[in-house]
C-alpha cells in the first residue's frame, strides 16, 4: 500500500512528491519519512514540490510535514493544491502555491517534450479566487491574484486585489483592483454601483442619484483617471 | 477521522445538535431598537395560542427587557445567570405566563453582562429543554460579540428583524454574513415597521428594495402599528389585541413557522392610476 500513498519523482526544478487525497494523514507522514530514509542522503538539498490533491491540509500538518522534510535537507518551495485550505495553510507558511491543474514544473517534462515546437494550445492563464456567494458587509476578500465574485458585494463588504476584480452580481461595496500598484487591473461588475472604487493608486465613487437600469461595465485607468464603460469584447 | 463512523445525514455540521424535539429559534438583528424583544415576545404568545408549547430565553444580560414586555417583571426569583452557575435547576428559573399556561420565560441576569454565558451553555440549556417544548425562541442582544454568539449558538433557525430603512438593512446583511459563518443558513427575514403610505411614496424602503440588498426570503411584514409601544408599555404583548395589524402580522408569522402557508401582506404600490401614469414618465 505504500506505493499508493506517496509517490516521488524527478522534475525540472526539483523533486516533485504527490501524496494520496485519501489515506489517513499520519499514515502517509509515516510513509514519506520510511521513502525518504530508504534512500539515505539521495534526495539532500532538494527542492521539493508537494501535491496535496484535494485533502484539506491544516497550517499545522504542513508545517509538520515541512519540518520533517528541513530535518532531511530537503526544502518545501511549492504546495500542489485544489483545496483552499491547504493553499491558505502553505500562505501563511510562507511556501508558494499553485492549483493542481497548473503544475510548472511538470508540463514541460511530460507533454511539451514529446510535441516539440508545437503551438502550445494551452492558453497561460493567471491565478485567482473563486468566491461562489455574496460577499456581505464587514467580510472582506484580499487575494494577490485576481478575483471573480459569483455573487454580489454589498454596502461595508471590501475586495482588494493585486490583479482584477470580476463580480457577477451587484458591486455595492467597497473594491480595489491592481492593489500593488498595477493600472491595468480592471473592476467588472453586472451592477456597477460601488461605495469606493480603486484601480492602483486612483479612487473615484459611484455618481449620486438613482440608476436607470443596471447593465453589465467594466472601470478601467485611461488618461490618469478611472472611467466606467459598457463592458464588451 | 475514524473510518468506523457512520457519516452524518446531510452533511450537518454538528451531529450534536437536532435532538428529537422543539425548534430553537433566535431572533436577532445587529442594530439595536428595531423590534428583537417586541418580536420574540409577539411571536411566543402567538405560537402559545396555537396550542405550542413554548419557551422564551433573553439572553441581553445586563440590558433585560423581554420580561418587561411579557409583564413578567414582578414574577422574576432566578435568572439565566443563576442556571448557568448552578444556584438553582432550569426549571426553578422558568416564570410561567399569566395567560397561556404552556409559555415560559427565562429572564436574563441584570446585574451581570454577557460574558456570564457561554455558546456552549446556551447548547446545553436548549438541548435539555427541547424534549419538553414545540419552540425555543431565544431574544438576542444588539451588536455583533458574545452576546450575538451566545444567542446564535444553539439555533436551529434563526430570524432577522430589520426596519426599512438603511442603517438597519446594512447591520442585518453584517448579520446574515455571520450567520452563514456559523453555518446556520441565511435565515428569514421579519421586516419591522413599514409604513405603507411612506412605501407608497418611494420616502421608504420597500419590502422588494430590502430582498435585493439582502437576499434572503422574507417570513413577515409587520406594519407600523400604534397600539404595539403601550402594549409593550403594559406587558401586555399587542398580538393580545385581536384588532391591531401589528398583531395580526405577528399571528402570521408564527403560523408561517408552523408550516401554514400564508401569503405575506401586500404592499401597495401602484397607488391610484394618475399616480401610475406619473411614475412611468418619472422612471420609477
């Protein structure tokens, strides 16, 4: 069974460790320690990147698992993950992050060497965060990547984001895209109504009085100043 | 993580909760003095009247007020406090209604604050009163701290009271976002005070502006209604008063809670046809 639950291999930037989604936590601790320690001082020095899948990973069992790959001279660089635990848990740890689908380090062993050259149809994409409900007053949403909101944000409720900020739904809160300073982050919204709009370093409110008829628009910087325009390709 | 474990029925975040019997519901509303205590004890003598068993727990402690209300004031010997710290049996601090011998109240303490409770004490006083009765409704303090979390802990439902107006729209969303925090489902909506005239005038909130900010279904309407402040004034809740709107909404809703489907109060808001006519040109 142990095969099952931990399986390392070698990739570009280091070693690349996935561990089982569903066997029990300290089993699979126990594991990588008895693999790692089969091969005495192989895998020294290191850069490890860990796929979790989708098990929930608490603050506390990654930090253990990183304190027993340090012990082994290894070093956890980045955290494999579809659950939004595990990629909070590796956050507060400081160790980088990526979803499971988007795996740097594997694509160009695995698939793009047997198609050399080819145009690689994948488009790159960028990460974010998904909010699947409405964000309501005093709840806040900061993420360094963008921000899609399927849902509305309401009146006290604050998204900031280092990239953009997409709501499906009403925007009536507070909002700041391109947080780090990035004046080509853009703010959508199907309602665009927000307490406070940010993009980068410029501020603008919503103009008085009643609206018509909510229509999907997008803010964007143009000229040293933020302007809201009907949203289209 | 025992494997043995047999997984828990619609995924229910706390096994613990949902002993056979009574609902505990908690009315609540962030703002202060949109009408929590008026609520709680309209609804509890409204559901008494249909026969329920009930009992009402005030868990504002250091600002007690239910009691007041019920005309239970004179007839306080033990509190919450008093049950929480043992110095007397639950039951010794349930003052029984003049009127409905099935309904009770539990006073809170006026001589403490909130921190003399805890959620987990408020679990097990509504656990070990849920095979006795139909409904537990637990009147919740203003604000967003312990006291909130005291009330919210042991519902099974929960009841948001709101006035048309801004302010208190905007606590009652801070509120829903915190129940649906304690995964204890948006909640119902008791919307407190309309005026229909006002509504009329576009000078308040209509019920339709209040469900789109906060999105969630509502479970009554309560007019405004100018015998409710001496009613409460007397102890004597205005549910009592066969004539009082108020008092009908409130009958209403306890009736919604008991599964009655009921259609809620229509607002009228198409007022006469010239006004009609005026308010298409207007864009409203």
């Amino acid at each position: 069974m142990q095969e099952d639950t931990v399986a390392i291999k070698g990739i570009k930037d280091g070693l690349l460790i996935t561990l089982s989604s569903t066997a029990e936590w300290p089993t699979i601790t126990g594991d990588l320690a008895a693999r790692i320690d089969e091969q005495g001082a192989f895998f020294q020095g290191a850069t490890v990147t860990v796929e979790f899948g989708e098990r929930p990973v608490s603050k506390h069992e990654l930090s253990s698992l990183k304190a027993l790959l340090d012990r082994r001279g290894m070093t956890l660089s980045v955290v494999l993950s579809d659950s939004a635990t595990t990629l909070n848990a590796a956050d507060a740890l400081d160790v980088r992050t990526s979803t499971a689908a988007y795996t740097p380090g594997r694509t160009p062993n695995e698939t793009l060497a047997k198609t050399p050259d080819a145009i690689n149809p994948e488009e790159e994409g960028t990460e974010g965060v998904l909010i699947r409900r409405t964000v309501r007053n005093g709840r806040t949403v900061h993420s360094q990547g963008h921000v899609v909101i399927l849902g509305d944000v309401n009146p006290g409720a604050e998204v900031v984001a280092g990239g953009d900020v997409i709501v499906w739904g009403k925007l009536r809160g507070n909002v700041h895209a391109g947080a780090n300073g990035d004046e080509t982050a853009v703010v959508c919204a199907l309602d665009m109504t927000p307490t406070q709009l940010r993009i980068a370093s410029y501020i603008t409110t919503s103009p008085p009085g009643k609206r018509r008829r909510a229509k999907p628009e997008m803010a964007v910087v143009r000229d040293h100043q933020i302007i809201v325009e009907a949203w289209k390709e | 993580m025992g494997q043995t474990s047999q997984p828990v029925p619609g995924g229910r975040p706390n096994p613990v909760r949902r002993i056979s019997g009574g609902r505990v519901i908690t009315v609540t509303s962030g703002k202060g003095g949109v009408g929590k205590t008026t609520t709680t004890a309209n609804l509890g003598i409204a559901l008494a009247r249909l026969d329920k068993k009930v009992v009402l727990i005030d868990t504002d402690i250091g600002l007690r007020n239910l009691d007041v209300v019920m005309g239970l004031e004179n007839r306080i010997v033990y509190d919450l406090v008093d049950v929480v710290e043992g110095r007397c049996k639950l039951r010794q601090a349930m003052i029984k209604h003049k009127q409905f011998p099935e309904l009770y109240l539990i006073p809170a303490a006026q001589t403490r604050d909130k921190t003399a409770v805890s959620p987990a004490d408020m679990v097990q006083i509504c656990n070990a009163l849920r095979p006795e009765f139909d409904y537990i409704l637990i009147d919740s303090p203003a604000g967003i701290e312990r006291g909130f979390r005291n009330a919210i802990a042991p519902a099974d439902e929960v009841l948001i009271v709101t006035n048309p107006e801004v302010s208190a729209v905007r606590d009652a969303d801070r509120i829903i976002g915190l129940i649906e925090a304690e995964n204890k489902g948006p909640g119902k909506l008791i919307l407190n005070r309309l005026k229909n005239d006002m509504v009329r005038r576009g000078e308040m909130l209509s019920p339709a502006d209040v469900t789109d900010i906060l999105a969630i279904s509502i479970i009554g309407i309560v007019p405004e209604d100018e015998t409710v402040v001496p009613a409460s004034n007397n102890g004597i809740p205005v549910t009592l008063n066969e004539s009082s709107k108020a008092g009908v909404a409130f009958r209403n809703i306890a009736r919604r809670l008991n599964g009655e489907n009921i259609p809620l109060m229509q607002v009228e808001t198409s007022g006469n046809l010239f006004q009609r006519i005026a308010r298409i040109f207007s864009g409203g």
